[in-house]
C-alpha cells in the first residue's frame, strides 16, 4: 500500500485510510486505538476490529465526508483529480471535516493550531472576491495549502470567527462556522433557510445558530458549527456522523426513493444506539413535522446526524432547513416518505397515524404534537419575521417564506382534527 492517510482525533491515531494493492480505498483502526477500550468506534458501520475493512464497507463513512454533486466536481477539478476519486479528494479537502476526525498523508506531522489564534482574518472586499470565486473553487480546494471538507451539494466554506469577523483557519484549526452563499440559481437561499431555523427554535427545537450576512453584495448564511465545544478554554472536535454514514448508504443514494434511509429505518437506529432513545425519537418527530409545516421535500439521510458527547450518542441539532415548496420548480415528492405519503400534498391524518407507527409512538401524539407545533408556527413566524427585520433583514423573499409557511401551518391544522383533506401544496402566485 504505497499511499495512506492516517487517520487523527485530536492528537490520538484512529487507523489507516490506504489504497490497497488493487487500488481500493480502505480503512484499518490502529493497534493503539484498538487496545484503549474508552476509544469509540469513528462509525456504527465501522466498528472496532483488527481486520481492514473493505471498500464498500470503508466507503459510506469517508465518501460522506466530502462535497456532493457540482460542488464534488469543481473541487476534484481544483485538486487536479477524477471526481470519483474519493481518496485524492479526502487527500486535498481532509484536514477539518465534520466530526472529530482530520486526515494527513502518512508521516507527516500533523499540525498544532496557534492556542493564541492565527488564523487570517478577512476584510470585507477580500471575503466577497472568495465568495465569488466558491461555485468554481469549492472550500478553496487547492489554494494555499487550505484542507477543508464538509458534505452536501451547496457550495460551502468552514471558517473561523475571530471578535465577529469571519477568518480563514490556520492549518489543523478547528473551523467554528460555515458559510452558505446563495447560489447563483436561488439567490433567497439564505434568507429562506435563516427564517426556517430560526422558526425551528422559537418553536423549541434544536438546531444551529445561524445569521444573515453580506460582504460586497454577496448575500451569505453564517452557521455556528454544533460539532465544536470549548474545553477549558480551547476549542476541540465533536464527532458526528450522519444517518446515512450511520447506516452504510453511500452518499449519492442517500434519497429513500434511492435505497437511502427512510423513517423507519432512522427510529431503529435512534433507538439501538442513542443514550436515551425516547428523547432522540420525539426529537426526530418534531424534525419530521416541522419539515412537514415548512415544505422542507429535501429532509434526506444526510441532513440528520448523530452527535458522539461525552454522556453518549444524540440526535445532533437540526440543520439545512429549507422550505422547498415555495420554489415551482423544486419536486414535492418527499426525500423520506412519511407513512404512505410520498409527497409534500399527500399528508393525510392516516399517514401520520401510519408515521406515529413507524416511530413506534401513539398516534394521538404525533395528532397533539401536530396540531401544536402547527398552530404555533404562524404567529410564531411574524415574530421570526420581526426580529429579522430589527436585525437588517427585511426583505420581500423572507415575507413571502413565512406567508407561505403559514398558509401551510394552517392548512394542516384540519387535517389533523381530522376532516382528511391532505394539505393544500401551497405556491406563491
């Protein structure tokens, strides 16, 4: 095997990613972190053995780890490599990525961040020409030395905050947020998505900070990273991984319709592996509902995670929040199905009787639960849209996110008293 990776948390040596003799990716845990029983397995489709894991058993996890789609491209062009080559670009992109984990080439010293912070910090001219260039040079694959990954088919660049100013971290810095620019074909994507997780946690779900930005123009969302944690007064790596890495679905099917997770398959793994289980499963049904109030059809495999803490595994806050249906050329069929229902309109009260079973609850909570967070979400959005506003963001796109969100809410609300009208798919004239 003559190139490999070693794989790091922290300052610990977790394995080996290797191209084996046949030019197959895959993953070996070292003898050290084998023999530290407090040293947790990196995957539950990973879990600790002395034997190498296959590629398609290595390939779910360290695949999930890296860009999607255009964004994939683009960086594999970058970097100078095919864009199915998933260990150049792990090679390139693996120096901060979600989770606890970094990855360098074997032997080379992996780098300590400066305690007194180094990173280089952006003025606002300098910021707008990198967001410019993202859709071409995704997480600045290939400049400057600069390692980042993060999943996902948006374009996206991890960095760090330093008195409020976005920087770009030093080699082996722990990123503390996430730019999300607006993509040139959806320019109101960081408006809808701000008002979405913002609405998510007036209602009292867990999700990422976020907040509006703009630097010469080019509109962004700011995400406070959920996988970053002070410890005595130095910021460290949680680890993470999300359901389909959980599951061992490679990232390109991570939709249902695909073989990716669906509902049933992501209570089962809560409930087998979560610390406490009833806690995560109401959690991922409020999730389900809200993506139901908002019109949120993209709620796949790869926008749920699990969070490795120190007291065990959780459902990771909410992130990605998006209401889709406001978009006519975005498809209603839902990325799970929830019960019989494979589209956003066809939310009946027997498909949430059919979902409260998936979950293994009582059908008159998810009814209760429903009926609740929908009757809040209306005027609980005219208040998202004031503090918005207050903030420097009032904008027509944002008022018409959260019109169409009520109309949703309040459309659901008969439906669940029962009356079996599905959900009107409201669109924006």
């Amino acid at each position: 095997m003559s190139r490999a990776l070693t794989v790091w948390w922290d300052e610990a040596e977790v394995g080996d990613l290797a191209l084996n003799d046949h030019g197959s990716m895959i993953f070996r845990y070292a003898k050290s972190w084998l023999d530290n029983p407090s040293a947790p397995a990196i995957s539950i489709f990973l879990p600790k053995q002395a034997d190498a894991f296959s590629r398609a058993r290595t390939r779910p996890f360290f695949a999930g780890l890296l860009p999607e789609e255009k964004p994939r491209t683009e960086a594999a062009r970058a970097l100078g490599v095919s864009q199915q080559n998933d260990f150049g670009l792990l090679e390139g992109l693996g120096g901060d990525v979600a989770g606890a984990l970094t990855l360098w080439p074997r032997g080379e010293t992996v780098p300590r961040p400066d305690p007194d912070g180094n990173a280089v910090v952006q003025d606002e001219p300098t910021l707008a020409a990198i967001l410019e260039k993202l859709p071409r040079r995704p997480l600045l694959a290939g400049q400057d030395g600069i390692r980042l990954s993060l999943a996902g088919a948006q374009s996206k660049l991890p960095v760090v905050l330093v008195d409020g100013t976005v920087a770009l971290p030093a080699p082996g810095q722990p990123t503390t947020h996430i730019i999300k620019p607006a993509p040139q074909d959806w320019p109101t994507f960081p408006e809808n998505e701000a008002f979405c997780m913002r609405l998510a946690a007036a209602l009292g779900l867990d999700v990422a900070p976020v907040e509006i930005r703009q630097a010469g123009g080019h509109l962004y969302l700011l995400v406070e990273r959920y996988d970053r944690v002070l410890r005595d007064g130095v910021l460290a790596r949680l680890h993470q991984e999300d359901f389909c890495q959980a599951l061992g679905v490679m990232p390109e099917y991570k939709y249902a319709a695909e073989q990716g997770p669906n509902f049933p398959d992501s209570f089962n793994l809560l409930r087998r592996v979560t610390r406490v289980p009833a806690r995560a499963i109401l959690a991922l049904i409020d999730a389900a509902l809200f993506n139901l109030i908002i019109g949120n059809a993209d709620a796949h495999g790869k926008n749920f995670s699990l969070l490795y803490t120190p007291e065990g595994l959780r459902l990771a806050p909410l992130y990605d929040l998006l209401c889709t249906s406001i978009y006519p050329d975005v498809h209603a069929r839902m990325a799970m199905r929830m019960g019989g229902a494979a589209r956003l309109e066809e939310i009946t009260l027997q498909a949430l009787n059919e979902f409260a079973a998936e979950a293994g609850v009582a059908a008159p909570y998810v009814r209760r639960r429903s009926l609740d967070l929908a009757r809040r979400a209306g005027p609980m959005a005219v208040q998202v849209v004031g503090r918005l506003t207050a903030e420097g963001h009032e904008s027509q796109a944002i008022a018409e996110v959260a019109a169409h969100v009520r109309r949703r809410a309040e459309a659901l609300v008969p439906v669940v008293e029962a009356h079996g009208a599905p959900v009107v798919a409201t669109k924006n004239p």
